[in-house]
C-alpha cells in the first residue's frame, strides 16, 4: 500500500480520492458548500521548519481543489483551521477528536461556527477518511 | 464587608411572621465557602432531617456563594436548597441570573426560611430590611404575571416566584427568577408552597467589596480573554445550550423516545441550536455580567403554538419535550418551555414523566379511559400543552402525573416502574450513560439524584475542557469505557461541585483556566487557597451531603442506573454498550472512602473535617 509523506501534494491528492470516493461522504456532505483551509504552525524540532498551508475545498458531497499553497491563499477559506503539528498529528491519527480539540482551544476556528455545529457529521468524515491514508509523519522520518 | 461576603444571613419564620439576622464564623464560610456546601452545613446542624420536606420544619434556603455580585464572569449563581419532596432526600438547585446578586447587594448572603405562613405571603428584602407582606394580589397567577404584578412598584426589584404548581405541591415545580432563570430541579418550588410563600424579592445597593482589588482586575481581564477565546463560549453565545444537540445526537448522548432508540439525525436537526438560531431567536440574554450570554430569548408568530418574545428551551427541554417524546416540531418545544415557565415546572421531570406516561399509554398500561381520554401518543404536542395545565392544576389524570414519574408508575402498576429512568427519585437529566459511562456514574452518585451539574464530568469526558493542572486526565475519552472512569468522576466532582459552593457558572468555569478561578477567588476573598484546598472543599462538600443522604437511608441499593439504561441500544453511538455498574461504582467507592455498603468511613469523615456528622453517622 503507498505512503505519502504528510502536508505534501501527493499526500492532499490521497486524501482528496479518499473523499470522493466515499459515498458515505457525498450522502453526510450534500448539504456543505465551502472551503476549509487548514494552518499547521511551525515546530521546528519535530521537523516541521515554517508553518504549513493547505488548501481544501468541498462542494456538495464533491471535492474540489486540494492544495498545498502560501498563507495568503489560506486567508480565502470560508474556514481557516490553525493548531500545531503536535495536535493536527494526533487529529489525523484519531488519537484526538477534531470537535474535542476545537472546544479544549487546541484547534482555532476562523468562520461559522454554526454551520460547522450543524455539520459536524461531515467534518468528522472527512478526518475518518484522512486516517484511510497510509502517512509518513515529519517527525516519524 | 470587604471579602465577596456580605457578612450576614437571614432567618425568616414564617410560622410567627418574624424575620432577624445571623452570622456565620470565618472558620466555617472556609471550609463550605457558600451556596449548597453551606446550606448543607447548616441544615446538618440546625434541621429535624426527617421532617416532611411539604412540612413547616423543613427549612428552604437561599445561598449566594463569595462570588456573587463580584461582576465577575459567570457568578451570578446562587443555590437553593430543601429536603427534596420529589426524592425525600438532600434537594437543591441552582441558577443564573440576577437575583443572587440583587440579594447580595441588598446585604445578604443567605436567607433560611422555615415554618409556615398562616396565608399566602410575600418576602421582600431591601437595603438590610425584611419585610413579610400579603401575596393576596398573586396566588394563583403564574410566574410571569406575579413578576409583572410584584415589578409594577419598582421596576428595579429581582423577583423569585412560584406558580401554580408550586401551589399546588406538584412534586417537581420550579422557581423562577425574574421570568427567565429556574431553580429547577428537585421539586423546591414546592417547598416554597407548602409555606405559603408565593415570592421572594430583593433590591440593595450596597457592592460587596474584595479585599485584593488589584489582582481581581487582573484575573477578570484573563476571565474576559479566555472567554473570548474559548470555542465553547462561542457556540454557547451562538447557539445557547442547544448548540450540543448535533454532536451530541453523533455522539449517543441524546435520549429519544424514552431512552429506547440511539439516533435520529432527522430529529435532532430539527431540533438543534443552529435550527434554534435560525428560527425563532429573537436576541441572546446575559446572566449578570456574563459576557457569555448564552440565554436565548424567543418568539414563535405564527402557528398553533405562538408565543409572546420571552425565555427560550435550554438544551434539556428540547430533548425532554422534544427528542424523548418524538416530537420535531421546534415551535411546540418552545410552548411547551413557556408553560413550564408561566406554571413553575422542572422541564427536564416534566417532559420526562410524560415521555413514561407516552410510553405506558403505548404499551397498555395506561389506558384511554385512565388519561382523561387524552391521546398519548407520541409526539402529540397537542395533548402535552393540554397535560401541562391539568398537571399545574392537579387535575384528573395531571394529579397523578403531578407526584412524579415514579409515583405515576406506581399507581399504574404492572411493570410500568421499569419506564422510569431515575436515580434516587430524580429523572434522569438529558445526557445518555450508554454514550458515556462516565455520566452514568456521575448519575449514580450525584447527591440530589440523577444529576449532569453536580459535577464537571461532561465537560470532561466530552472533551469540552482539558485540565491537567489539576489532575491527571485524558484530552479524549472513549465514551464507551468504564474502566477508569471513576478516578475521572471523582475528580470531576471535587472540581465542579465548587461551581455550585463559588457560585459560578458551570459554562463559565468550563471556558476559564483553573489558576483564572482560583485567583479570582483568593482575591475578592483574600484567602489564600491553592489548588488542593479548592478540591478538597469540593470533596467536603460531596461527602456532607452523601453523609445527610446516608443519615436518610440512602446505601448502596440506592446507587444504581435503572433499566432503561442498563438495556442495550440497537442503533447509534451508545449502540451495544451499558455502564459497568458493579465496577464503576466498586472502584468509586474506594477512591471516595465508602465502606461497600455505601455509608461514608468514619476516617474520610475525619480527614475532610466533618466530626459533627461523624458523631451523627456513627452513634
């Protein structure tokens, strides 16, 4: 099975098939409309030098652009997600509850909070979808 | 006084009509600080235990904690407490808004009721003066016209009042304050009526002071930036209390149908805090100096159920006249909470007494003929709103269901007391044990009964906190585990049981740092408490009132989930799992220092200070 090193194209590319391959996912998610952009802050000894941007982007039960870009990208998501690698690392591995780490403020949520709350299924969806990509974290190396 | 206390306590006797003032020494308000801790000192100490709780000798207390009135986030609190006539054991309640404050600036910290009035009455406390007077005007108006009639002099005035359920005894009625905050659980309004006491009003202007003015700006400047940082707070202001409805539907936390289904996504949307907000909200209302604001405030124009703008359904009642009677209908949520509201009911044992009469009319244990020819089917709002008032009343088939779940099934006989989910006498609030076993216990052992606020362990096992300054605890818990859940429990009391003794908010303390309590505090009191002296009143506290439960014949066959609970779901999160009840509550016990017939050790007695009851206990 292939492995993608976490926060690179390939790895964004693995996860995006994930998700549209997922009925299940366009059935929770036919309601989302917006992007999600996600900020990894630096951590320079778990090999993680300057922060990370992704870009995703979802639409109906659809996926749409998936990208590792710049910081100003990251500012047009309907959603900007901010927490450090630690804590997007225990995400991914479901060893931390993306809804749990929002509350406790180890994730910081810029946009609708009440459309998140209201779609919460759709969220948790797509994390369990990231835990399906074989990934090689930074610090893992 | 300079110290968040006001330095004096009110004892009112009804009985002769005479009101005088009393002090509590320093040594004491150290050890139970205030709100129920405190009252349940000195009922310990003053009070025939076994009087009738509807009696003259059962005394109704009032409590505001050192916190009150401070200006501080989240401490508008105060407690109420009484022999519960709903369980017969240790009853209290606790609510925001402004009344505690009010009290406290009119010059108390406490006020003790007891006796009875020969007639209806009115206490009206003002600037350091009691005033007993005729209720003539109010008896029989609900809370909102009484509050009106009692405003119309004074605007400015905060008002507690019963309705006509109190009245009329209905074991689980509320008190309200100032129409939008209730002391809602275990049947304390009551009380309030079987003395005859249809309001309580305040009005003073003296603020408490504190004695470290300094460090008290500085904490609440970090309260006021953590608030504002805190997600929790956020989707509180956004969406109120109701705002956990989604997750908590994926989560198996949502009781439906009477305990006996695990998911209903379609009712819960249709129920939930966004739907809330999207609909019917009209503004967001604030406790006393509570930047939160978490109160919804609703109106419904159009429809079988309209409504005039007023305080909107928390969390538990639309699960209660919502989820756990399969009814979707928003609107009929919201008028069922204003009749709750206007007669003075608990809305979580009101919904769920009519969730177990739904669910016995469908089985054939209450038949048509017995309900007043009512139709109890699920989901029909129609007859719940009709119910309510005949319930208020004591009418007919509402007189039965007036004495409560348990009593109500008792009357019906056959195997209906299995539909009842309680634990000693108090329904079940609206968080399902088989989605946390942590709760369940929490049920188990909660103090006034099957309770969700005498203790932190939903924001701790749901991951809405992380406290690891305080004690060892998991960022994310499995729900589903009851191994190792009852050091969690444990902990999760000593801390949030000092939400109700402080007087603060559970929201607020669940949003703040723990060093941003503690300071604050230690500054408007100027104690010096540190972290293990804060969980150690906690401790005390549990243990005062599970020794006055003890002293009431509460054991170990009182500490158990009901059958409801301990049935499996088929469907959802909690599917396929039921607390260990034999674990959790055996290993419980040793961390709590019970014997394992459940009576408090006569060391934990002594190591926690409490030698008076330790004398009671083990004459």
């Amino acid at each position: 099975m292939a492995t993608y090193n976490a926060f690179t194209q390939e790895w964004l590319d693995a996860w995006k098939q994930k998700i549209a391959e997922s009925q299940e996912y366009k059935e929770i998610a036919k309601d989302w409309e917006g992007s999600v952009a996600l900020i990894c802050n630096a951590d320079p000894p778990k090999n993680v030098p300057k922060p990370v941007y992704l870009f995703t982007d979802y639409w109906h039960g659809d996926v749409r652009d998936f990208l590792v870009c710049d910081g100003a990208k990251t500012q047009t998501g309907n959603f900007i997600m901010t927490g450090d690698y630690a804590r997007w690392k225990q995400i991914a591995k479901k060893e931390l509850d993306a809804t749990k780490a929002l509350m406790q403020g180890k994730l910081k949520l810029k946009g609708d909070l009440t459309y998140v709350v209201r779609n919460v299924k759709t969220v948790n969806k797509v994390i369990d979808l990231l835990t399906e990509v074989n990934t090689v974290w930074p610090d893992d190396v | 006084m300079q110290n968040g206390y006001s330095g004096k306590f009110l004892q009112v006797d009804l009985t002769d009509g005479v009101c005088s003032d009393f002090t509590i020494k320093e040594e004491r308000l150290k050890k139970f600080i205030g709100g129920s801790s405190l009252a349940a000192s000195l009922y310990l100490e003053r009070f025939d235990l076994h009087a009738n709780p509807l009696s003259a000798e059962n005394p109704l207390m009032l409590m505001n904690g050192p916190m009150v009135g401070s200006g501080f986030p989240g401490s508008s609190r105060f407690a109420m407490a009484a022999k519960s006539p709903q369980t017969g054991i240790w009853g209290e309640a606790a609510c925001g808004g402004n009344f505690g404050p009010e009290l406290k600036r009119a010059g108390y910290d406490g006020v003790v009721i007891t006796g009875k009035s020969p007639r209806p009455v009115i206490l009206s406390i003002n600037n350091n003066q009691a005033e007993i007077s005729s209720a003539a005007d109010c008896w029989g108006t609900d809370i909102y016209e009484t509050t009106d009639l009692l405003k119309a002099a004074d605007k400015n005035i905060k008002v507690m009042a019963i309705g006509q359920a109190g009245e009329n005894l209905v074991k689980f009625s509320s008190i309200g304050n100032d129409k939008a905050h209730y002391i809602g659980r275990t049947g304390l309004g009551a009380v309030m009526g079987s003395k005859n006491l249809k309001a309580i009003t305040a009005r003073g202007n003296q603020a408490p002071g504190k004695v470290n003015e300094e460090k008290y700006k500085k904490t609440f400047k970090a309260a006021i930036s953590e608030i504002k940082d805190s997600a929790f707070a956020e989707s509180l202001h956004l969406m109120g209390s109701d705002a956990i409805m989604d997750l908590g539907m994926m989560n198996g936390d949502v009781p439906i149908k009477n305990w006996s289904i695990g998911e209903d996504f379609e009712l819960s949307s249709k129920l939930s805090g966004p739907t809330l907000t999207e609909t019917y909200l009209t503004k967001a209302h604030a406790c006393s100096n509570c930047p939160v604001a978490c109160k919804r405030v609703v109106a419904v124009k159009d429809g079988p159920y309209q409504t005039e703008e007023g305080p909107g359904p928390e969390y538990e009642t639309c699960c209660s006249f919502g989820t756990m009677i399969m009814n979707s209908d928003l609107a009929a949520v919201i008028k069922a909470n204003e009749l709750c509201n206007r007669y003075g009911m608990d809305t979580i044992s009101a919904g769920a007494t009519i969730a177990v009469a739904m669910d016995l009319y469908e089985k054939g244990i209450i038949s048509a003929g017995a309900a007043d020819h009512l139709d109890l089917a699920w989901g029909n709002m129609e007859t719940v709103i009709v119910l309510l008032g005949k319930i208020a009343r004591r009418e007919g088939f509402g007189d039965i269901l007036a004495n409560g779940s348990i009593s109500a099934a008792t009357h019906f006989g056959a195997n209906a007391l299995d539909y009842v989910a309680h634990v000693k006498g108090l329904d079940l609030p609206m968080h399902d044990p088989r989605g946390y076993h942590g709760m369940g216990l929490a049920y188990m052992m909660s103090n006034r009964g099957a309770c969700h606020l005498q203790h932190a362990a939903m924001g701790m096992e749901q991951g809405m906190v992380s406290w690891p300054q305080l004690f060892e605890m998991k960022e994310d818990y499995d729900g589903k585990t009851s191994q190792g859940k009852a050091q969690m429990v444990f902990d999760s009391e000593n801390y949030g049981i000092l939400g109700n003794s402080l007087s603060l908010c559970h929201y607020v303390l669940y949003c703040l740092k723990p060093e941003t309590v503690r300071d604050a505090f230690n500054a408007i009191t100027g104690y010096n408490f540190a972290f293990k002296d804060l969980l150690e009143c906690g401790a005390r506290d549990w243990t005062l009132k599970r020794g006055i439960n003890n002293l009431l014949g509460i054991t170990v066959k009182d500490d158990v989930l009901p059958k409801k609970i301990l049935t499996a779901l088929r469907e959802g999160a909690g599917a396929d799992s039921v607390p260990n009840m034999k674990l959790l509550r055996d290993e419980y016990y040793t961390i709590r220092g019970l014997t394992p017939g459940g009576m408090v050790r006569q060391e934990k007695l002594l190591e926690l200070g409490l030698p008076e009851l330790k004398e009671k206990l083990y004459k």
